[in-house]
C-alpha cells in the first residue's frame, strides 16, 4: 500500500488482527516516492473459512491532519483437512485373524495370489498418491496396481473427494519366499497435495506385506528302496512302501522306470545279493494304474496326496523260472517340487532274487571234512581204507571191520542257496536204477 509522501504507514494504535492471521509490519514511514510491501500470514489451525478486513490509514508524521486515506483490505482464506483411511479386508487369508496389511497366506511358488487394499478420501480435496517399497526383495515378489477406477495413462494417481481407489496386489515368487510383516512396513503409501505438490508427510500410510510360498514337500518309507530278498522259482511275494505329503498342499505323483538309455549305477543303495551280476533291466509298461518292469509290478504308479496324508505303494516280485537277481530303478516325480530336488525324479530301486533250492554236492572236502578225500578207491590192496571217499567212484569205503561190530561217520549237508532245501536221505545198493528196477531188470 503506498500513502502521500512522509504519511506514516499505520495508525498509532493499531487493531489486533485474528488469531489465524499475522500482519507485518503493522506501522511505518514512507519516505516520499517509496513503498512497503505489508505481509499477511495464515495459519491454519482448525478446518474452516476464517475471514478478515484489514484498514490501512495513512496520515502526516506530525498527526496534523488527521488521517488524510483509508484503504480497506479483506483477507479471506480456507483451511481444511486430508481425511484418508485405508479399509483392509476384515480378516486374514484362510481365516486367520484381522491383519492391518495384505495378507497373502501361504502359497505354492510360482503361483500368483492376489489381496486387496482399499484407500478412502473423506475430505473435500482431491489428493495424490505415490506407492514405494522398502525393500528390493519385497518389490520383486510384490506388484501393486490400481484397479478401481480404472487409471488414465499417463494422468497421475490421485482420489477424488468422496471417492476411494482399489489397490490390488499380486504375490507371485519362484523360490520358497518368507514376509513375516514383522519390523518396518515393507510398504508406504505416500500422498502429496496435488495443486502444489508438498509431500504431506505426516499422512504417510503404511502397509504391511505378510506372505509365504512353498514348494511341495514329500518322503519315501523306506527311504531308499524295496528289497525282496531271495525267493523260490515260480512264486510270488508282495511288499509296500509310502509315499506322504509333508508339504501344505496336495500334489500329484508318477511312478515310471529309468530309461534304459540313463547311466544307470548297478550298485544297489538297499541290500544286494552276493551272486554278482543283475539280470538286465527291463522297459517300464503301465497298464491301467499298475507298472510292470522286469519282474515287479508296482501299484498304484499315479495319484494324488492330499496335505499331511499318505498313500501306501504296493509291488509284487514274481520270481522266475530260473536263479537271478534283479534290480530295478523307479523314477518318483512328485509335481510342484523344487526344481533342484532330484530334477530327473527321485530315484527308488526294486531289489528281487529268485532261487532253485539245492545242498551241496561237488565240494566233497566240506562233505567229508572228518574223512579222506581220494581220486580213487584201491581195491586190490591187502586192507580196505578206512573212513575214505573216492571221488571218481562217488564211493564211501568204512573199511574192514569185524563180524558184529558197528560203525558209524558223519559227513556235513550244507545250503549254499539263499532258500530253504527239504533233504531226503535214503540208503540204496550201488548202481540202483529205479528205472530198471520198476521193469523187473537188475540193480
């Protein structure tokens, strides 16, 4: 305001301004042909319109004249307050109690779930947002877009009065990931005024992130394979093992044989037979829910788990016609695993042995092991030898011996096979021919 030259700038006396407004100066001197620049600040308090009417009065130094110009200045201002609320769901995934964040729950890894977070403008202004993460590790697994109402690209993202935005967030990671919600949030919704751009600060919402993705979980009982052990030729035993799912969510399984192609070691992680070699492996071939490979049959070969529940595998082993030993490599592939658990499947051996029970009848030193053993008996000598086996002959010469007298020997039995023998003993003249002896020929 500018007055006549040397007037003062204010009255002697001058009225005290309301307490949302601050005058200065309220008095002063302008020299001839100068002028002030009179400041009003506003203060905001309390929401509201406060309104003031200044008077500038301008008169002499001396007070002369009195007061020679009157400008009246009104002052009108409005103060108001950013009313934001977020609205989070009212209660945790799966149930769980109230959580003031985005609660994702448990997830399988590379599935995507989703939560939503509402933010409500109660004020009378419209009000912009901005979105930041803490952390690096949060961001990569978290996305946050604004689905309702649809944004305007390329406008900036801001809630008009009245009106609330929906934020959607995806949870989505490839390794097993853990956000616990505990310490700072991981992330802030920052607001900022959108006439000037101020940071409002004090308006920054947090928001925490609580989510957790796993990979399928599984064991084997036994741990490493089925062994059957011997068996005779031609008969039939059954064993199981299970599989169970230690894991949060079911899965499917598949049973199936290692190709043939595969580098397949020959050594057996479960107990192996002593005869050396296996038999050849064979081709897997399923049939309905039974796969049969070599001599085993394993069923079912495909399924589903449930979490925290088992499902018991049966395999059967029909031995053979003839004495071998078998091994055979299953593949167990258990869906939605860790990629570096086992990425072929997990291997699980058969071990089976069919038999031909028989005794021992060519080491004829462990038979007569408390007698001699000889090529050849000699017949023309003065005296029988005594307690000797001729092998050539297969003859067992007691010696001479005295009318009356009695004589006995004993000679070992063994099982070199892995089975139970049933040994029949019997006492028949030599060179007997049951054959011959049925037909009414000599023996």
């Amino acid at each position: 305001a500018a007055a006549a030259a040397g007037a003062p700038a204010a009255a002697d006396a001058p009225a005290k301004p309301p307490p949302d407004f601050t005058v200065f100066p309220t008095s002063g001197v302008l020299e001839p042909m100068g002028s002030v620049e009179i400041t009003v600040t506003f203060r905001a308090r309390v929401p509201g319109k406060p309104r003031a009417d200044f008077t500038i009065e301008a008169q002499d130094t001396h007070g002369l004249c009195g007061v020679t110009a009157r400008v009246p200045v009104a002052v009108a201002a409005e103060s108001y307050s950013v009313d934001l609320a977020p609205v989070f769901p009212g209660a945790g995934a799966d149930g769980a109690e109230a959580f003031d964040g985005l609660d994702f729950g448990v997830v399988r890894v590379v599935d995507a779930k989703t939560a939503t977070l509402d933010v409500v403008n109660s004020g009378l202004y419209e009000v912009g947002y901005e979105l930041r993460f803490r952390r690096r590790a949060v961001q990569n697994v978290v996305s946050i877009v604004q689905t309702a109402p649809a944004p305007v690209e390329g406008e900036p993202a801001r809630i008009k009065p009245g009106d609330k935005v929906t934020l959607t967030a995806t949870f989505k990671s490839e390794v097993e990931t853990h956000l616990d919600a505990v310490g700072a949030p991981d992330v802030r919704v920052h607001f900022t005024e959108p006439l000037t751009g101020e940071a409002l600060n004090l308006l920054t919402l947090p928001v925490k992130v609580r989510a957790r993705s796993v990979f399928s979980k599984y064991a084997l009982v036994p741990s490493r394979g089925v062994s059957f052990g011997p068996l005779f030729v031609d008969t039939d035993k059954t064993r199981t093992f299970e599989i169970s799912n230690t894991g949060e969510f079911a899965w499917n399984f598949s049973i199936a044989g290692a190709p043939l192609d595969e580098d397949t070691p020959r050594t057996a992680t479960v107990p192996r037979p002593k005869t050396g070699a296996f038999a050849q492996r064979s081709e897997g071939k399923v049939t309905g829910t039974t796969l049969a490979i070599g001599p085993f049959a394993v069923s079912p070969c495909a399924g589903t788990v449930q979490s925290g529940a088992a499902l018991t595998v049966t395999v059967k082993f029909a031995a053979p016609s003839h004495a071998a030993a078998f091994l055979e490599t299953l593949l167990v592939d258990v869906t939605e695993r860790d990629p570096g658990d086992n990425p072929r499947g997990y291997r699980y051996e058969l071990l089976g042995e069919s038999c031909i029970p028989g005794i021992n009848t060519t080491n004829f030193v462990e038979v007569f092991e408390e007698q001699a053993v000889v090529r050849e008996l000699d017949l023309g000598a003065a005296a029988l030898a005594k307690s000797v086996f001729a092998a050539a002959d297969r003859v067992f010469c007691f010696g001479s011996a005295l009318v009356g007298s009695e004589m006995s020997e004993r000679v070992r039995i063994s099982n070199p096979i892995k089975v139970t023998a049933r040994v029949n003993v019997s006492v028949k003249p030599h060179g007997y021919n049951p054959a011959a002896a049925v037909s009414g020929g000599g023996g």
